[in-house]
C-alpha cells in the first residue's frame, strides 16, 4: 500500500506539473508581449503568400531592422499534409490552420497583414499592387505600395493542362475549400444514392469515386476514401457501401515514381487488398457531368460513369508569376518557375526580389520540405542583413562623430576602439549560400498504413506498414506549427477513433 501511495502522488504531480506547463505555455502564446512600432526609418520587406515558404520566413526571421508587410488572400497558414484527412472528415478544418497573425504577434516589431491577392509585381520601380477579392470590401479594395525587398512565396496553381471540364466538374485537393467541397460533392451523392427508387447502374455512377494522379496527393486521397468507407460508411450506409468504388487513375506506368520500388510495390499490393483500383498508362482526356473519359494504354477512349472526380494531377505556375517573369526578361526563361541563385534571390531582379517554395525551378521537388527549409534559410539571410545594416548605419555615425572635434583623449580612444569593434563585428557578417537537407519521403496510403523512404547512412531505408503509420502520425504532429494545433489534431484523430467520421452535410 506504501508503494501504491507514492505511486499515486507520483502520478499527481506529473499531472500537475504537466498540466501547469501547458496551461503556462498556452497562456503565455494568448497574450504576446508588447512590439515595436512600424518604423519609417527602416526598410520595407513585402511577403507574398502564407504557406509553407512565407510562413517558414516569418516564424524564423528577426525582423527589428525592417518593416514587414504580409500580403495573401488566405489570412492563414494551411497544413497540406493532412488536407486529405480535411476531405474525409477525419480531421476539422480548422485543426490544420494557423491564422498568420499567431505568427506575427510574436515578431519583435509589428507585422502587417493584409488579406488580398496581389495582382501585379513591378520589379523595375520596386511595387506589388493588390486587391481584396472577398465579398465584403471597403471603400478601398485595391491599391499598390512599395517595398525595398520583396519575398515572393504565392505557391503553384492546380495544372488542369486545359483539359475539358477539369476547371468546372472535378474537385481539386489543394485549398481548405477544395477539401470541403469534396466532402460535400461526396456525401451529397451518398444521399442521391439513398433516394428511393434509384437504379442499381445509377447508384454504381453515383458512388465511384475516381481519383486523378498518382503522385502523393492522389494516393493520400484514395486511401483515406477507402478509410471512410470501411470505418464508417459500411455502419452507417449497409445497403448503399458494397456499390461504393475508388479508382485511381495515372497517366505513367506506375504511381509515387517519387518512391523506391519497393515502396511503389507494397503500395500497389496494399491498394489490391483494400480493392482500390490502380489504372496506370491511362489518360483522363476529359470529366463530364457524369463521366470522366479516359484514353486506355491500347490509345482506346473508354467512358466511365462517375459521381466523383477528384483532381490531383501536378501543379503549374500563377499567372502573376508568369507575367513577373515576363517583366524580368532573358534571364528567366525556365517555364517549371522563377530561377533563383544559391541565395533564393530571383535572377534579373537585381537582389531586390528573393523566391522560395513550388514557385521556383530548382533541383529539389515541390514540397512542404524544401519550401520551410528554404523559408527559414531566408530568414536567416534577412536577419544578418538587418544586423549589417545597423551596424553600417552605427559606423556612418561614428564616422561622423568622428568628423567632429573629439573632446578628451579618453573619448577619442574610446570612439576609435569602438569604430574597430563595429567594423570587426561588420567582417564577421557572412551570408552562406542555400543547402538542402533531405529528411525523407512519407505517404499515408489508407488501412493505417504508411510509407516511408528515409535518408540512412549515405543510403535509404524504405518502410512501410503499421509502424511506418504510427511514425507518420508523430512526424506529421511535431511538424505541426503550434501546440494549439497539434492539440486539436490529436483531439480530432482520438475522436474519430472513438466515435467514428460525422456523416452530415452542412
Ligand atoms: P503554398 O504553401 O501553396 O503557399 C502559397 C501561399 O500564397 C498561400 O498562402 C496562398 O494563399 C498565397 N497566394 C496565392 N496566390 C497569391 C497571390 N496572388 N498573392 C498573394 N498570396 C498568394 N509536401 C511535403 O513535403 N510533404 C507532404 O506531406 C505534402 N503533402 C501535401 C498534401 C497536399 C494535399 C498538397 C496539395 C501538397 C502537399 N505537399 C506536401 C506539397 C506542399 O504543400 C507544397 O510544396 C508547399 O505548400 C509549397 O509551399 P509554398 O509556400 O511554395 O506554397
Ligand atoms: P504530382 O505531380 O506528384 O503527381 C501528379 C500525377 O498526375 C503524375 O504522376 C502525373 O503523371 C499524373 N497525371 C497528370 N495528368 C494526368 C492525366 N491527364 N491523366 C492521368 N494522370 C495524370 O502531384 P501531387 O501528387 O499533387 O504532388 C505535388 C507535389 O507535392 C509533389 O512534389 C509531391 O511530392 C508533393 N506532395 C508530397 C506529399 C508527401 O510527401 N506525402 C503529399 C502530397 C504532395
């Protein structure tokens, strides 16, 4: 009985001390302290976008030297990864955002943000003009400001490759409105499908789901359709769940070719097994209201009734984008996006206009990854340059200072030991080029199962199955931004396992 005593208040004082640090934490992250204010002294960064890159830059960058201005039609930050989750309706919507002000809050100086989608970058008189493009607008909704650096970060657009009906009949998965959409499109055709009277053919139509593009995003999608299906919908559909079908289709011979073979392999098998069908070599040529049509590895054109066409085939650049390259002329001329140095500043923009994430053509793969590394290496750029900045400026006042009659000898040492130390401490500012750290590949691929490839010893481990799962889920809950959001994730996750995915439209 003694031990089970100490046990107990053991146990009690953990939970205490825990339960204090979160509510400390939290707390303290609720009320930031005071800032500095916009200084107009100081030079002036712009940010494009508040994704993975901008969003990178702003939790990583000391910004006491420069005014930040941050402009995105999206007032937050969304996590991509866990976007298919969202389509589902494993996961809420509003647990894979971070509002950007929870970021800029906790800068030293004031931030501001500014919910609009720019329109214009004019690289010769050094201007970024936007407008607000939300239903509610003010007396003003569109305008045009200056900045001294610009960090260009919107992003790529979904690449429909202009095929007919992709823009109007298919669901895309890459903003939160494309994960709810889909759910909505989905459900709706589950109660369709439920109306009475409905034939067999139409409910087969009605209830197959076909997904376009067998990169990450298509697979991520279709296994957690077939989730769905198996955790929830046999329950709560019986009669309608054996009519319902998920289709994946590709265009090359094999899907994740971002993936070792063996993890293509095992995600194959594992889609067999969970009667996902994989269609490879096969082309959507066009989705219609009911149908999407597809070009067969034989070059034949086959239509396939359908409720559903999700869209999940690569991206391509904005039009800003295209037309800012257009402006900077001969030196850009890679139609994959903006060309960078080893520094992310964008060729012919001279040195005003650095560029990171999926709107650059670099060697490294579209991703969250490259994008926040990328972000948080810029960051670190933009504070060693405020750093040199203020010591230039303290070293043109000493210099100054110097100009003038030094009163005694004391302070004449004292200013020239001081000219020395800020001139030293001016050399040891250095700027090192970009270098790219690979942590690996991960994929959820439905029925709790993940695939990893990681970095291992000069070589690769590939992995994949319930343990890799597990590991997704902690990898993906750390990388989270905050601990609100890693909070309401892992509340989310723990409710669905409880009490399973909500089957209501709104
Ligand atoms: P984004 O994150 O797309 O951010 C662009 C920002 O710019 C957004 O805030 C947008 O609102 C804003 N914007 C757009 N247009 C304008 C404009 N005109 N003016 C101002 N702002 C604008 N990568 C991984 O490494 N791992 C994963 O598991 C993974 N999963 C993914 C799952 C899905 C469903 C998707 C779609 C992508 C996934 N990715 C993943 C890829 C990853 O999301 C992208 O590579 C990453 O978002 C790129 O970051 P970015 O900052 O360049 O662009
Ligand atoms: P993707 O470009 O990787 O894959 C798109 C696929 O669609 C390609 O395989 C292409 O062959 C196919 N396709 C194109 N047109 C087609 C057509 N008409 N018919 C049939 N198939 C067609 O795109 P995705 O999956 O959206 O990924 C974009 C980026 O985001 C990639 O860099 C990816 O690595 C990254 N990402 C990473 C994830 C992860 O690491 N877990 C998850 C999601 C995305």
């Amino acid at each position: 009985s003694r031990f089970l005593m100490i046990l107990g208040r053991t146990t009690l004082a953990t939970i205490v001390v825990a339960g204090g640090t979160f509510w400390y934490v939290t707390q303290k992250n609720r009320h930031p302290g005071k800032q500095l204010p916009l200084d107009s002294t100081k030079k002036t960064v712009v940010v494009i976008g508040s994704g993975w890159g901008a969003t990178s830059w702003l939790r990583n960058v000391d910004n006491t030297e420069f005014n930040v201005i941050v402009i995105s039609p999206k007032n937050y930050f969304l996590f991509t990864p866990l976007l298919p989750s969202v389509a589902v309706g494993t996961l809420s919507p509003r647990s894979i955002l971070q509002p950007t002000r929870f970021v800029t809050r906790h800068k030293p100086r004031q931030v501001q943000v500014i919910e609009a989608e720019a329109t214009d970058v004019d690289p010769v008189n050094k201007t970024v003009t936007f407008a607000d493009n939300t239903p509610i607008k003010g007396a003003v909704s569109a305008t045009t400001i200056p900045y001294d650096y610009l960090v260009y970060a919107p992003g790529a657009e979904v690449q429909t490759f202009n095929i007919p009906g992709i823009k109007e009949k298919a669901c895309f998965m890459k903003e939160l409105g494309d994960a709810e959409r889909l759910q909505d499109r989905f459900m709706d055709c589950l109660e369709s499908a439920a109306f009475p009277g409905q034939s067999d053919a139409e409910i087969d139509r009605l209830l197959h789901v076909v997904v376009v593009g067998g990169g990450p995003t298509g697979i991520e999608v279709a296994g957690e359709f077939h989730d769905f299906l198996e955790d929830d919908l046999k329950a709560w559909y019986p009669e309608l769940a054996q009519h319902i079908r998920i289709t994946l289709v590709e265009a090359l011979p094999s899907v994740l070719p971002m993936f070792s073979k063996q993890l293509i392999d095992f995600t194959e098998t594992s889609f067999k097994e969970s009667k996902i069908d994989i269609m490879t070599k096969t082309m959507v040529k066009e989705v219609k209201d009911e149908s999407v049509v597809l070009q067969m590895p034989d070059k034949s054109i086959v239509e396939v009734p359908c409720g559903v066409v999700v869209w999940a085939a690569g991206n391509r650049q904005r039009a800003i984008t295209m037309n800012l390259m257009k402006k900077l002329g001969a030196e850009q001329d890679n139609r994959r996006g903006l060309l960078v140095d080893d520094y992310m500043q964008v060729k012919g923009s001279g040195g005003s206009i650095y560029a990171i994430g999926d709107v650059t053509a670099t060697s490294y793969a579209p991703t969250a990854q490259v994008a926040s590394q990328e972000g948080a290496y810029l960051a670190r750029v933009f504070s060693q340059m405020g750093k040199k900045d203020a010591l230039e400026r303290r070293l043109a006042d000493l210099r100054t200072e110097e100009a003038k009659a030094l009163g005694t000898p004391e302070a004449a040492k004292a200013h020239s030991e001081e000219i020395e130390s800020v001139s030293s401490a001016l050399q040891k500012v250095k700027i090192r080029p970009f270098s790219y750290s690979h942590q690996g590949s991960l994929a959820y691929i439905g029925s709790e199962k993940a695939i990893a490839d990681l970095p291992f010893m000069n070589g690769n481990i590939a992995s994949g199955g319930v343990a890799t799962y597990l590991f997704w889920r902690s990898a993906y809950l750390t990388t989270l931004f905050s601990l609100r959001n890693r909070t309401l994730v892992a509340v989310d996750w723990m409710r669905t396992k409880v009490f399973g995915r909500d089957v209501s439209r709104e």
